[in-house]
C-alpha cells in the first residue's frame, strides 16, 4: 500500500491489572481479545529502499512476526532495511 513498506505489525497491549496502570503483555488481534484491557497499541514498521544491490552483500535484519522477535533473517536481496517502532497510550483506559 504505500511504496518502501515492507511489513507492518501492529499488537495491542493487555493490562490484567486493576487499575490500569501499563501493559502486561502485547499480542495480535483475536476474536476473544477483551477490549477493556487494551492499553496500548505498539506498531513496528519495517522500511527498505526500492533500489536493489546496494549493499555489497544481503544484510540480516531483526523484526517482531506475530509477537515473536525474529533476529537475523537473511534477505535474498542487497537492499538496506530499517525498522521503525512506536508504542501509543490509549489513555481512555489508564488511569
């Protein structure tokens, strides 16, 4: 959807404790994802040039799949990624 963007992972953050008070953990959208506990939304973007072959050699890169920091995966390009996150405060539900 937009050019230079190669993945977009987006977790919400759950807070069990009352009062809100912070995110106890971070997991992806589900059915049975209980909305009144949602404090937080965290969002990781992962860039990458659209030239290739500027690098001398494919250089690895580390990125959150699912929840699930995936360290080290190799591209079968030489393009150059960076990786961008940002986590946000619903404050509708922290104190």
């Amino acid at each position: 959807m937009i050019e230079g963007i190669q993945d977009m992972q987006i977790l919400y953050g759950v807070d069990t404790n009352t009062p809100h008070n912070g995110a106890n953990y971070y997991v992806p959208v589900y059915p049975a994802l209980d909305w009144s506990n949602i404090v937080s939304i965290r969002i990781s973007l992962l860039a990458v040039t659209l030239d290739d072959n500027l690098t001398p050699q494919p250089i690895p890169y580390s990125f959150y799949v699912n929840n699930v920091l995936t360290n080290n995966i190799m591209p079968a390009d030489r393009k150059i990624r960076r990786v961008f996150n940002t986590t946000i405060a619903l404050r509708n539900n922290l104190p």
